[in-house]
C-alpha cells in the first residue's frame, strides 16, 4: 500500500457533445468528470499519456491540478474503447484524506501446487474496503504445494492492514483439482459426444487402415485354410 498520489495536469472542458470529444481526444487528451461529497461536477480534460500510465493500477490515488487547485480523487469508471487502446472518458470520485472507500483489489497467485494438479482462480478481485490514501494495490495467495482437493475462500484470504473484506466471505477465489489424463479426457470426450448423437465420419486414413486389417485377416484364414488342406 502505498499514500503516495499521482499528479495530474486538467484543464476546463467548455465544449461538449460528440464531435467536441472526438477533437479532445484527437488533441491528445482525455474528457473526464469529477464530483462527489456534495461538489456540482466539473467537467474536465486530462492529458492522455499522462492519465493512461496513471491507471495501469485502476486503483491509483490521484491528485488532480486545476487552475493551481489540488483535489484528491480515485477513478470510478474508465471507459476504454473496444479494440484500439484509447481511454473514451473518465468518471473521477473526490475522495477525503482518512475516509474510507469500497475498491476491487485484484488476486495475485504465487508459488507451485502439488504435481498434477490444476490451479482455478475462481474470483480475479477481492472486494475491500479501505483508506483513500492507503489502498493495497494487489492481494497475494500462496498455492505452494497444495494438494488436489484444496479450496481457498476469501475469507481466509489474509488481508493488508487496514483492509476489511467485502466479498463474502465464503466466495471460492482458489480451487485446486486433479490434473485430468488425456486418456480420460479423450473417454469423457467420447462419452459425451456419444450421448449427444455426434458421429464423426471416418477419414481416409482411417479407411485405409481399416481396409488393410481386413486384407491381413482374409490373408490369414487363406493361409489356414490351405495347411488344413495340406
């Protein structure tokens, strides 16, 4: 956790509307809102690199710079467009030295489980709630040997200081399983092809080795067949 903030740069957005975003963005920038603790919204533009690298931790403490003024703020919503790597829009909450907020912190795994076995995060991001200006910016749970069988809940789940759990605390976040042997997996695979109706047709290759086993065998009851007369 860290009480360090990352100043940014903003400037007063007076033109709004579709066409007015696309040129703040096309200048390199960024339209974002700001509000909360009773403030009217001010609408505002960032500096885009600036802001980009700022959210690389969707949870970074922010210091936002207008007019020679500072207010601390967190980033509620992040609009980012679909296939380029552009941020659209920035919904910014104000937040207080010392006032707590509900953030999604997410889980990072560490170390090797027993061999042949199968690690499933089943929750990515723990719900917390803690100080604007000391939120953990990850939580770490060790997998280190353990065995097929294992699950973790977010309530045991330890926690930096000053966290409190959010999520329930008997969500599944790390499901250890049995590692599945190709041969099972192709039996399963089978099985449920099978009760499904699904028939594959079958290749040439297969045709032809299937065709060869059949010439063997008449070969081979030939072969009988003339020592018996023999």
């Amino acid at each position: 956790m860290s009480n360090d903030t990352i100043k940014l740069q903003a400037e007063t957005r007076t033109q709004f509307g579709k066409g007015a975003a696309r040129q703040i963005r096309r200048d390199h920038k960024i339209p974002a809102v700001m509000y909360g603790h009773g403030a009217a919204p001010v609408h505002i533009t960032l500096v885009g690199h600036d802001a980009m690298m700022a959210l690389k931790n969707p949870n970074a403490l922010l210091t936002i710079v207008l007019d020679g003024d500072e207010q601390m703020a967190l980033a509620k919503d992040v609009q980012r467009d679909p296939i380029k790597p552009v941020i659209e829009h920035i919904d910014l909450v104000i937040v207080r030295k010392g006032e707590k907020v509900t953030v999604d912190v997410p889980v990072h795994l560490e170390g090797e489980a027993a061999p042949e076995t199968v690690v499933s995060l089943d929750h990515s991001s723990l719900q917390v709630e803690a100080e604007a200006t000391n939120i953990p910016e990850s939580v770490t749970v060790s997998v280190e040997g353990l065995e097929a069988g294992t699950q973790i809940l977010a309530g045991a789940v330890e926690l930096p200081a000053g966290a409190t759990l959010v999520t329930d605390a008997e969500a599944l976040v790390v499901n250890v399983t049995q590692q599945i042997s190709a041969e099972a997996l192709e039996a399963e695979l089978a099985e449920a092809e099978a009760e499904a109706g699904i028939e594959h047709e079958e290749s040439d290759e297969d045709a032809e080795a299937t065709e060869g086993e059949a010439a063997e065998g008449e070969a081979t009851e030939g072969d009988e067949a003339k020592s018996e007369d023999a």
